[in-house]
C-alpha cells in the first residue's frame, strides 16, 4: 500500500482558522500547498484539490 507524504493544504480563505496558524502547522510538513479556498476544499474547490492529490501521489511514484 503507497503511502503520500502529502502535507496540509493552506486554505487562503479560511474563516475557522487563520492562516498564520496553518502556515505554523504546515512547517512540520515536507511540503505542503496553498488554496484560494474557505475550510473544506473538497467542497468548494472539489475538482481542484483531486487534481492536486493526484499530482502529489504522481511525485511520490518517482
């Protein structure tokens, strides 16, 4: 079984929580990404975030 080692997505236009605490977070992750989206991605931005995680799983073929 693959395993991503895909880090948090920065959601720019997050109501719940700042983004100076997501990017606080993510310096723990290997990398991580942002969106121009609200806290749930995968419902306001669901086409966008697939096509990110599929990328992301294709780096972590190489």
């Amino acid at each position: 079984m693959h395993q991503s080692q895909c880090g948090p997505d920065l959601c720019e236009q997050d109501q719940a929580l700042p983004l100076a605490f997501q990017e606080a977070m993510a310096v723990r992750s290997e990398r991580s990404y942002r969106l121009p989206t609200s806290h749930s991605p995968f419902l306001s931005a669901p086409a966008r975030l697939a096509r990110l995680i599929t990328a992301d799983a294709g780096l972590q073929q190489s």
